[in-house]
C-alpha cells in the first residue's frame, strides 16, 4: 500500500487507487468517505469499485480484498458471453455486483433486488440490442395503465441504467438502453371540490371506520387550508386553543392560521393530558405516513362516496375558494394560506362553470339596458 500525499490516495495496486472524496464524518474525527477507482489504459477510463465511509485502515482492508478478488480486473467479458437478454444481465449483475458490494445497506440489496426481479419478469425475453425507446416506453405505458405510480417505473429504468453501465464496464456487454425522455403521467384532472363534497368525504371516512390519524388529518387540511407537510409535522405546543391559533412554520417562515370554533373544539376534545406538546405530533404518526398513505385512503373514500377523484391538496383549494366566495379581501385569505396574493389568484382560485354563469348573469351582459332618465337620449325635431 502507497500513501499519497496527505493520504487523501491510497495506490492498492497498478491501476487500482482509493480517494478520499470527503469528511471527516460528522461527530467523528477519522472516519472519511472513500471511492475505490480502477484505471483501464485500454480505454483511458476510471470506473467506481465501490465507495464507503471508514477510516484510512478500514478503506485500506477493503481495497486489498477488492483487488484480491478480482473485481479490479478490466476485462471479464469472456466469463458472460452468454449475456444476451435483459434477464441475463439482472441475473449476472445482483450476483457478482451487487451482492458481492460490502458497502451496500441490507435495504438496498433488497431493493436493486426487487426492482431487477420486476425488469427480469417484464423484459427478460428482451435483448439487450433491443432496449429501444419505443420498447421502454411502450413498457412504461403498460405499466402506468396497471396502475403502478410513474416514479416506480422510473426507478426500475434507474436500476436498469446502472446495471448496463455495469456491464459495459466489465466488457459483458455494450448496450446502452434508449429510454423515453418524457415519462406518461397519470391523467388525474386537477379538480376542486365543494364544501358539500369535502363533508361528503369526511363523513365517509367516519363510517368507513378510517385511521384516526387519516380523519384527522383530512379534517385539518379541510378546515384550516394548510399544506400536507405542515399538518404531516404539526405539534401539540403549534396550537393556541385558548385564542384560537395555529402556528405554522414553513420553510422557514412562520406564520398564524385562524382556527374555527369547530375545529378549536374538536382538538381540545383530542389533546393528551400528559405529552411533550413540543414533540407529540397531533396525527400520532410519522409525517411520512401522512404523505404516503393519506392520498390512497382519500382516492378510495371518495369512490365509495361516489365523489370524484381529488388529492388532499384540493381541499386547500377548497378552503380558498370557500374563503373568497364569503367575501374575504385578498390579501387576508393570502395571508390566512401563507401564500402571495398573485400566487394565490393564479395558483388557486379557478372559477368553476356554474360561478362563471352566475357571474355573468349578476353583470347582465346580455341584456338590453333598461330605460332610464340616465341613459335616454331625447330626440328632438
């Protein structure tokens, strides 16, 4: 082993060297974050063995027994000449990759695991000369229609780049998949309900005997117009039931939001006796929760309810819209949702049909004038 100098590079063997690319860790003193490299002069390239956080000891044992075991070596491409299809190539690549990487998590093995499991029984009978946009993209399609969210599918063509590039770095293969530049999204019409609908829901949720914290959180998002992410984190010691307050701090900016009485009532009914108030969270689950399973159990509330589809961010368009139909000034409801009066307008408040036809029958544009001294001119003669 060669230190370099200020031992920021370690030369294991030719060609093989270990950089420290950062730290030293947070709350510890030695311990840095490494990047294993190989140098193949045949095609003047650095390909990433492996990286790590350990200290210089560690990230030299690990290099030696990388090398030791063959993983430095440039050319392998003899050993998978059998590698021809999209199967053949998750099958070789979670086998000598990614379960012989010391630096990879148990969850992360398990996930590349999933997702190459999933690639392997869609695409498996796919060659790899024939990762083609129209034939990705047809795949991401088929799979959107069954249901699966656009970003999974994402992910699997991640794992499926990774594990190309893999192959073209160990000379198995040289394939490059072309993959579609613009993913299909999941036509969900950016609806609003009314105030009729969102009780309608709320009701539903109650009878379907929902999660307290989904009720809960549906209730608060319906009658206060916050984001998901401030009521997902919102804490006991946020409120001031007694003057009717909640406190909310988003992105760094603070702000007050009116409570009704029937929500004031409501919380007061739910709050611990004993609780930390600056700790408890009023859901009683991790935000992460919230923003991961609040839209499924709103979707199918809403089909049992025979309402239409909507997200948990339509119900604050539904408060703002139900606050600008009382009457409210702008700048009040802006401040009210923490929101510029400009975003506001532009962001939320679109005007549904019917208010459309009310409106123009109030301005009684196609309407003659009636006659008044006003508007009568005198013809004379």
């Amino acid at each position: 082993v060669v230190m370099g100098r200020r031992t920021n590079t370690i030369k294991v063997a030719e060609h093989v060297t270990v950089r420290r690319v950062r730290g030293p860790k947070k709350g510890t003193s030695n311990v840095y974050y490494w990047r294993c490299e190989v140098y193949d002069p045949a095609t003047r390239e650095r390909r990433t063995l492996w990286t790590e956080w350990a200290t210089l000891a560690d990230a030299t044992a690990l290099a030696d027994d990388a090398h030791r075991r063959g993983r430095a070596t440039p050319d392998r491409g003899a050993t998978y000449a059998e590698v021809r299809t999209v199967r053949d190539l998750m099958e070789v690549w979670i086998g000598d990759a990614i379960d012989q990487r010391a630096d990879l998590t148990d969850s992360t093995r398990s996930n590349y695991r999933a997702k190459a499991t999933r690639l392997a029984k869609a695409l498996g009978h796919v060659r790899l000369d024939d990762l083609t946009k129209r034939r990705l993209g047809r795949y991401r399609d088929d799979s959107i229609r069954e249901g699966r969210a656009p970003l999974t599918v994402r992910s699997e063509f991640t794992v499926l780049a990774i594990a190309a590039k893999w192959g073209r770095e160990e000379r198995i293969t040289d394939c490059e998949p072309m993959f579609p530049r613009h993913k299909a999204r999941t036509t969900r019409e950016k609806y609003t309900p009314t105030r009729d609908e969102v009780w309608a829901l709320i009701d539903q949720l109650d009878a379907d005997g929902a999660p307290l914290w989904v009720r809960v959180a549906t209730f608060l998002l319906a009658t206060t117009g916050a984001r998901i992410g401030a009521i997902a984190t919102l804490t006991w010691g946020a409120l001031d039931l007694e003057r009717g307050l909640m406190q909310i701090d988003w992105k760094g900016r603070e702000r007050s939001v009116a409570l009704p009485a029937e929500v004031v009532e409501r919380l007061t009914t739910m709050r611990p006796v004993e609780c930390d108030p600056e700790q408890r969270v009023i859901t009683g689950v991790t935000a992460n929760t919230v923003r991961k399973y609040l839209t499924a159990y709103i979707d199918k509330a809403a089909e049992a309810a025979g309402l239409p589809r909507f997200t948990p961010h339509a119900l604050r368009r539904s408060v703002l819209n139900a606050l600008y139909e009382s009457g409210a000034a702008i700048h009040e409801v802006a401040d009210q949702l923490g929101q510029s009066p400009a975003t506001a307008l532009r962001a939320y408040a679109a005007a549904r049909p019917e208010r459309k036809h009310a409106m123009v029958e109030r301005a009684g544009l196609g309407a003659r004038p009636e006659p008044t001294p006003d508007n009568v001119t005198p013809l004379h003669g």
